[in-house]
C-alpha cells in the first residue's frame, strides 16, 4: 500500500471513530437529560469530576448522604438497572455478596476481586475507586479488627452493615451484571446511615 493509499485509510478510520464518539457521546448526553436536575448534577460532580459526596451537596443541596443517593440514582439509571438488581436471581445476589463478605473478612484482596467485575466501581465519601484490584484493596482495608459485617437489606436490597462494639457504622450496596458485583456504595456516619431509611438485616 502506498504513502496515499495509506494517508486515506487513516483518514477513514478517524472519520469512523469520530462518529461513533458523537454516536456515544450523543446517546449519554440524552439519557443525562432525562435525569432529573439535581441527580444529573450529583452524578457529574461526584461520578465524572470525582468529588467527594460533602463537596457535591455544598452545590446540590442537602447532606452528604443525600448527594451519594442522589448521584447513584442517576448512575443505575445510566447503567439501565437499579441497586441491588442487574443480573441473577436474588437467591443468586445473596450468595454473591455472602461470598464478598466472607473474602472482606479474611480480608482477601484476591478472592475479592474475582466476584467484582473488572470494571467495577466503589463509591464513599472519599470519593470513587476505580477497577477491581482496586475496589478489592479499598474492601479489604475498611473491614478491621472488631468489625462484624453481616447480610442486610439496604434500601429494599441486597447489601450489607458493619457493626462495631455492637453499634452500625456502615451500610454497603451492592450492584450486579450477571454473576459478578459491578458497585460498590459504602455509607457511613450516623447521618449518612439514617437518610438510607430501615436497614434490616437479611434472615
């Protein structure tokens, strides 16, 4: 192929890839107008700009707690699904999330990272970690010595609550595609805690 032949493939390559950027790009920007104001705004900041959920309520209003609710909400509607739902059976979800929890506290990295999708994302109020092995070592540090973490219905869904000392500390949902834990969200604080509502252990 000559220096033209090859100039013009080139050339037809970029003018593909540029369109189906515009196609992406285009097809994110429609779903984020159908979200409404402020869960579009908590997702840019929190999600897009990385900033931790005390700074995204100063701009959304509300609490911190408030802003990760509302920045998740827009998130699952972006991802097609809902916490706690995206794949599998409920049954299936429970043992997946008994499985993580089991891995959290021998506090296997390893083991942690081959039930989360490589994609997969953990958000809290220091803000997002990206991909498995990171969530994974992000899980595996949270769960110290004297934490009880077990099964609990969070927002109507499968997760999870960690106690200390007998008292609630933390509340983990979950979200799925297929047979692998996609999200993360960890929520602390006694305020944090009480804007998820009942949090009822799982039976």
């Amino acid at each position: 192929m000559d220096d033209d032949a090859a100039g013009g493939a080139g050339r037809r390559g970029d003018a593909v890839a540029e369109g189906l950027d515009a196609a992406v790009l285009g097809g994110f920007l429609a779903v984020l107008d159908r979200l409404g104001a402020r869960d579009r705004v908590a997702y840019l900041l929190h999600d897009v700009f990385g900033l931790p959920p005390g700074e995204t309520a100063r701009v959304v209003g509300g609490s911190p707690a408030e802003a990760a609710r509302c920045a998740r909400r827009a998130r699952e509607r972006l991802r097609g699904g809902t916490p706690g739902h995206g794949g599998g059976a409920p049954g299936a979800r429970r043992a997946l999330v008994r499985a993580f929890l089991a891995a959290s506290r021998a506090r296997d990295a390893v083991a942690l990272a081959a039930l989360l999708a490589p994609d997969a994302v953990a958000y809290s109020e220091r803000g997002a970690v990206h991909g498995a092995p990171a969530v994974a070592a992000a899980v595996a540090a949270l769960i110290g010595p004297g934490t009880l973490v077990r099964p609990a219905r969070v927002e109507g869904a499968v997760g999870a609550v960690a106690h200390v000392d007998g008292r609630p500390v933390a509340a983990v949902s979950f979200a799925f595609r297929g047979d692998r834990i996609t999200g993360v969200e960890i929520t602390t604080g006694t305020g944090g805690l009480r804007a998820l509502g009942p949090v009822l252990p799982e039976a």
